[in-house]
C-alpha cells in the first residue's frame, strides 16, 4: 500500500525535506515532510506515528539508507539532524525496518549463517561475552554471527551484558566491531549506555562515547543515561563525563522530574553544580509547578537551596498551588531555610563567569546552545569540528563478510527475533558503520570514504604524514594510499 500526505508549498526548498519512506514488514509507503534541523529520532517517531499498525519492540527499528552508487547502505542516527544525510533528487527515500548487523559485499553462506544462529550458539555466544573472553567473541562475529539479539531469560543483548564485566573495553570494541548497534535497545528499552550508568562502569561509559554512542539516547520512556547519573548512589563523575560529551539536560518523568530536580531531592550538591555548569534551567517547573527551589523547600536540602540562590534561582517563582519556596519551606517546618530563601539578596547572587568544556572529537547534534535563561550571559559554544587529517596506518577492514542474503527464516529454536534476521538484501555494511584496523584481512575494502574504522591498538607516529591516535578512536576514511594506508579525520 502507498500513501501520499499532504505536501506543503516549498517543502523541498531549504527549511523542509520530503521523504518517501517505506516499511517493508507492512508493504506501506508514506511520502511525509520533516524538518531539515528535526533529529533523526524525532523522525522515526513520527513515522511510527502515521503508520496503520503499530510495530512490536519498535523501538528497535530505524530509518535505513539504502545502498546506492557504490556507498554502503546504513541505519541512520538517531541523534543527528535529518539534513546531516544527502538525498538524491527533490525526494528523499528511507526504509524502516528492524535494526540488525549489516554484511559486507560477499556471498553468505545461508546454510552456514542459520546454523550459527541457534539457541545453543547464542547462549554460548552470551557466556564468552559474561565471562570476557574477547578472541571468541570476534571469532564468532566474524563467521557472521549477528550480536543484535535479546537473551531469552533476561531481554539484555550482548552489548549491555558487556557493559557489566570487568574489564569491559575490549569486549565492547569487539562487538561494535563485529556489527553490534550502538542503539540497539534491550526488551525493557534500555541502551548499553544505560546499562553502563545502572552498573557504574565507568569504563563502559567511556568506551561507548568514544565508539560514536550518543549520550542522548532515549530508553522507552524518554530518559537518558544522564537522568539516571543523578542519584546518590552514583559517582557525580558520570554526569561530568556526559555532559562534557554533549548530553542534553531537561529529560523529564511521567511527573515532570528533571535531573535538577532529583538532584535537589536527595541533596546532590556536586551532581546539581555539573547540571546547572553546563546550562540546566534552574527554574525549570515539574508537573506540580515545582521548581528545584521548591524541592529543596520541602525536603529540606539546605546546600543545594544555597547553590541555587547563588547561581539565580528565582526566589519568588510559584508552584500550581501559587505558593513559592519560602511558602514551602514554612509549611514543611523548615523554618532555617525559609528564613534563607525570604533573605538572600540580589547581590549575593554570581552567575557563573567560565564556559563548559565539551569533547571537541564529538559533534553536538542540537549545534548552538545557551544556557537557561537565568544564565544567558554565557552561551555554549558549539562543538569543534575534527580536522587531524593525515594518513593513518591501517591496512585492513573490519569484515571478510558481505553480501548480504540472510535467509528469513532461522532455527525454530532460535533466540534472535525472526526480525533481526529478515529480509537483508540490501544490507551491505556493518550496521554500526565502524570497521577495525589490524584485522585477518588485507585488502583495501574500508577505503571508500565514509567508511569509519576503530582503533584497536594506539599508534605513535614513526613515519611524516602519520598522526598519533589511541585505543578506541573513531576515524572517519576519507582515502587510502596505493600501499592500503588509510587517510581520514579522527572523530
């Protein structure tokens, strides 16, 4: 079935793009209009929106740009402007489809790939993630075992399983490289940066950031990793480490909770100073009307009311039942930090005067920030672009696989969706869209541009031209050299 929207005058002009966009599980098409600027994510739910029939897990499903003039096909991010991606004529065209690995330009063995997808093969794949062992993990990966997978027990994938060992960085890489999505969520929603913040692995944390994940990213009901760092039983350096990579502030609860607000509730002090650092609005209201003022009104919480009042907090703002702080404060007996809030002064309040630092390697996706409006004096400068170009030193691709005909039906027994192993004729490239330098193989097969490698093993410069990089940096291939040298940008 094809269904046309309505299309507004000058929607292909520079503010709007259209977008057929197709769901072969439903055989539907819909040519929709979307912002340039609208995020990817943005995007998708409105597709899931419009669509006849709701999708189950559609949360697992994303936009995918199908192969085209020789460039790999890929899922698209979710945490990036719709305008980021180039579209070929006046329409753009997308498919929505259930996330899975993306194969490599070689004939599969159909025979041979359903066997690696058994119950017994991805329980056993499941215990070499547990238990850390890094090498079986690539061997099985590399045979074309497709880490995008739910555990029948838990609902967890390997990637969020990973993020609970120790030691977790080179079983993370491992997946990634071995086509495991970024995004791909668990039964309950969940990202692996979720499960990183919920299992306070520091090291998980980071390597996902550093392998392209978004600190943005949403579980099924909205919240991101950030929301879940404000919580007293985890280390205020997780809220640090996010916001310095462009997470947004302002995810909010069913009850209009945002992490300032939870921050004030249980007394965060330092957690509260990163938040309102990198520009969350101190004033911002719940779904009662309450400001974080409020909150600390009426839990009591003297040093984050204090680092309010010192930063601006509105003193005399009113919750929905037209009370402000001080009120609250008076009818929760606390008459201390009443008599605060009624007293400080205008004068006593200091705004900060510094600017957030932001890893420069990553690209803010809602570009030019300000702070809260209390705050407006500083803005945040919008995130440097990468441009340590220079050949780099790696001579192999990530994946001996490719083509890719994954049969649609797998072993009954299977613990993999019938989904993330459907239709995939057209996908040609692995889905996390990142490749691996020091791999079996050495061709040049991840030169064409806009390909993206990890770094497996740092790497100091012995030859002019070369660049210094480290373990887990991202390079985005721009070229290569006759002698199969990449050359590209660090991400």
């Amino acid at each position: 079935m094809e269904e046309e929207g309505e299309l507004r005058n000058g929607a292909d002009g520079l503010g709007y793009l259209l977008v057929r966009i197709h769901v072969p599980e439903l055989s539907v098409q819909k040519c929709l209009q979307f912002p340039r600027d609208q995020l990817v994510w943005d995007v998708k739910q409105q597709c899931l929106a419009a669509l006849p029939k709701e999708l189950k897990e559609s949360f697992n499903y994303g936009l995918f740009f199908p192969p085209e003039n020789g460039r790999a096909g890929k899922f698209l991010d979710e945490e990036r402007r719709l305008g980021d991606y180039p579209f070929n004529g006046p329409v753009g065209y997308l498919e929505l489809k259930y996330k899975r690995r993306v194969y490599k330009i070689v004939t599969l063995d159909e025979k041979q790939l359903k066997s690696l997808h058994t119950r017994a093969n991805l329980r056993r794949f499941l215990d070499y993630v547990q238990n850390g062992q890094m090498e079986k993990v690539t061997k099985m990966c590399s045979k074309g075992l497709d880490p995008n997978f739910h555990c029948q027990e838990s609902g967890e994938t390997p990637l969020t399983i990973a993020t609970g060992i120790k030691k977790p960085a080179k079983v993370i890489m491992a997946l990634v490289n071995g086509g495991a999505i970024l995004d791909y969520r668990t039964k309950d929603g969940s990202t692996a940066l979720h499960r990183a913040v919920e299992h306070k692995s520091l090291e998980s944390l980071k390597t996902l950031l550093e392998l392209g994940a978004s600190p943005n990213y949403k579980d099924n009901k909205g919240l991101t990793p950030l929301y879940f760092t404000v919580h007293p039983n985890v280390d205020p350096v997780f809220s640090e480490t996010l916001l310095h990579d462009h997470a947004t502030t302002g995810a909010a609860d069913t009850q209009g909770w945002q992490e300032v607000h939870q921050a004030c509730k249980h007394g965060l002090l330092k957690h509260l100073e990163h938040l309102l650092f990198y520009g969350a609005d101190m004033n911002a209201h719940n779904a009662s009307g309450n400001t974080p003022l409020h909150v600390c009104a009426v839990n009591g919480q003297e040093s984050c009311a204090r680092q309010l009042l010192f930063r601006g907090a509105d003193r005399q703002a009113l919750n929905y039942a037209n009370q402000t702080p001080c009120q609250v404060a008076v009818i929760a007996g606390n008459m201390e930090l009443a008599e605060l809030i009624q007293n400080y002064r205008q004068e006593d309040v200091v705004p900060f005067r510094a600017t957030p630092s932001y890893n420069p390697k990553r690209r803010s996706a809602i570009g030019l920030l300000t702070r809260a409006p209390s705050l407006s004096t500083l803005n945040r400068p919008p995130s440097p672009c990468p441009s340590d170009r220079s050949s780099l030193p790696f001579s192999s691709a990530s994946s001996s696989l490719s083509d890719g005909s994954v049969p649609p039906e797998m072993d009954t027994a299977s613990i993999v969706t019938d989904k993330s192993l459907g239709d995939a004729s057209d996908i040609i490239s692995d889905s996390s869209g990142v490749g691996t330098a020091n791999s079996d193989t050495t061709n040049c097969s991840i030169s064409m541009p806009g390909s993206t490698v990890v770094c497996i093993e740092s790497y100091s410069p012995k030859d002019k031209g070369h660049i210094a990089i480290r373990e887990g940096e991202l390079i985005e291939v721009t070229g290569a050299t006759w002698n199969c040298y990449l050359e590209g940008n660090v991400r």
